[in-house]
C-alpha cells in the first residue's frame, strides 16, 4: 500500500514528525510559522491528509479548493474553530482533533492562574526584581492578596477540562459550582460535591471566580459579554484558558479597567496573535494577568497531541471509524 502523503502546517516535536516520517509520506514545515496562504492552497490540492493547528484557517474557500484526494484534516489540537467542519463534512473530507490529552496541563495551567491572580504572583515576583536588591524585607500591610480558600469557583463548561479544574480546586478548598448544557454525571456531582446552575447569569451573580472552559462555537462566541460582565461581584476575579471570542474582550477591558470587577487572567485573545494593548496596559498595572496561550504547553501534552494525530491518520487509512472525528 502506498504511504498517504501528509502535509504538517507546523513545525510539530520532533519524536512526533520523526514517527510520521517512517509511517507516511511527510511533507513536514521545518519554519515554525503558519503556511502562506498558497502553500496552504497547495498543500489541499496534493495532500491525503492534511495536520493543521489553530494558526491555520481552514475555511470553506479553502476547502473547495481542495483536490478529490484530500481524505482527511486531522487537526494538532483540540478546538477546531478555525476549522469550517461542516464544509469539510460536505465535500467528504474527515475531521479529526485531539481531546483528552491535553486536559491535565490546561486543568493545571487555569488553577496556576486562579491562584496567581488574587495572591499577586507575578506582581509580587516583578516587584523583587524591580527593587534589585533593595528590598527592605517582609512588611504586615505588603503585597496582600485575596484568599481563596472558601472561596467559590465558578465553572462554565463542564467538560473535560472545567471538571478536572474542579478536582483541583476542590483540593484547594473552593467550592464548586458549575454552569452547563446538562449536569455531570450523579457520581462526578457527588465526587465534586458540585452544584449545578441551570441559569448561567444566577450562577456569575453568586461566584467569587469565574473560568471558562468551553469550546467556540457561533453559541458560545462573546457568551460572557457586558451585560454578564455587570452580573459579576465587584470582588470576583475572571479567567479565561479556553477561547478569546467567548469573551467580549472590550467589555472585559472595560470592567477591569473600571474596577467593576478585581480582576482576570487570559491565555487567550480575540484575535491572536494580535494582544490588544490596552491588555497589556493593566498587565502592566498588575490588574490583569496575560499568558501567550500556554494552556496545553508542555513537552508531554504536545507529543501525546502529535501521537492522536498520527492513531487518527492510521485508522482512517486502515479503513476504520478514527476515535477523534469531528462532526458539525
Ligand atoms: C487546543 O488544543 O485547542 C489548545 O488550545 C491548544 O493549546
């Protein structure tokens, strides 16, 4: 049997690629930046498969101008907004992702920043470096933060990720409280000693912090906008790992910028890689705190990303239903 030819829009870790090499016909972007638009042309003119990333925009233009050969987009991530899945659907092409392997680190990356934020972490941090030395030691009234502990936790989204943020800030000593389509299952409700809030905006009402954790969908897109951001607790703090659209980030500039709420955390922006700069300005202020979408960033999330991506592939070229598929 001849080797599907797969084209990498990313430079992807390199046990990955060097696995996909001996298994397909890899056509790899050592760069480690986006295809140009005409390579992206190319690529679903020529490829079997092709293994985009959310830096990639995979639109129905592109997709009608993919070759018959084009079998397969098998995505190296797990949301595929940036992906036009019912296009890819119509013409025929499987879209697979790559759930479950990444929840652990982002679950840990969001309870980082749940932390971070009211303990004043990397103020506290920046403040030691900025004194250079100098600093006259450990003061009663200095650098006081919010204690968390008590505190509740508002979860929207409650799917792989928003439960495994739950059993951490369980441990922590937050209560749960849990806004989704429908409740978790009686045991996980009962393990998390969780309550379900049918009615998001009750929910944000109530909640000393609020994190997302659902996908972008045309739902979804600027769910928390200003009006929800006015239901929030002046005292609340607001994170964000999952999506920017699902958040009205002007608003959410807004409500930090007007101290109608103490504060947020973002891993993610609207338009990224573009960082509006009034963000950065209250990052600069220690009124918010930004990440460059680290959420799954560690060597295991991505390597285990690359080897779902690679099953994915090999099923479908086997002839079987891929664990992974995306449907519209
Ligand atoms: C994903 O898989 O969608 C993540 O956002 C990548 O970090």
């Amino acid at each position: 049997m001849t080797k599907p030819r797969v084209v990498l829009t990313r430079k992807l870790p390199v046990p990955v690629e060097q696995r996909m090499g001996e298994l397909f016909d890899l056509v790899p972007n050592p760069d480690d930046q986006a295809l140009p638009q005409e390579a992206l042309l190319d690529a679903v003119k020529t490829a079997d498969v092709l293994v985009p990333t959310l830096t990639d925009r995979i639109d129905a233009d592109l997709i009608r101008s993919a070759g018959d050969q084009l079998r397969m987009i098998a995505n190296f991530g797990a949301g595929t907004e940036h992906i036009d899945v019912e296009a890819a659907n119509r013409a025929g092409i499987i879209v697979t992702n790559t759930p479950g392997v990444l929840t652990e680190d982002t679950a840990d990356m969001t309870m980082a920043l749940i932390v971070a934020v009211p303990r004043r972490l990397v103020e506290g941090s920046q403040a030691l470096l900025d004194m250079n030395g100098e600093w006259k030691g450990w003061s009663p009234n200095w650098m006081l933060g919010r204690r968390i502990f008590g505190k509740k936790l508002g979860i929207v989204g409650m799917g792989r990720i928003g439960t495994a943020v739950a059993r951490r800030a369980k441990a922590f000593g937050l209560s749960i409280h849990y806004h989704n389509r429908t409740p978790v299952a009686d045991q996980t409700q009962a393990e998390l000693n969780a309550t379900y809030w049918d009615d998001l905006d009750d929910m944000l009402a109530r909640m000393d912090i609020v994190t997302i954790h659902a996908p972008l969908t045309p739902q979804t897109r600027h769910m928390i906008d200003a009006r929800r951001l006015g239901l929030l607790k002046r005292e609340a703090y607001f994170v964000n790992v999952s999506r920017g659209g699902i958040v009205d980030e002007a608003a959410l500039i807004d409500a930090v910028d007007k101290r109608r709420i103490a504060g947020a955390a973002l891993d993610v922006f609207n338009k990224m890689p573009h960082v509006n700069p009034r963000l950065l300005d209250l990052c600069r202020e220690h009124r918010i705190t930004l990440l460059p979408h680290m959420g799954s960033a560690t060597l295991e999330s991505r390597i285990e990303m690359g080897e779902r991506v690679l099953i994915n592939i090999r099923v479908v070229f086997d002839g079987h239903r891929p664990p992974d598929r995306v449907l519209p």
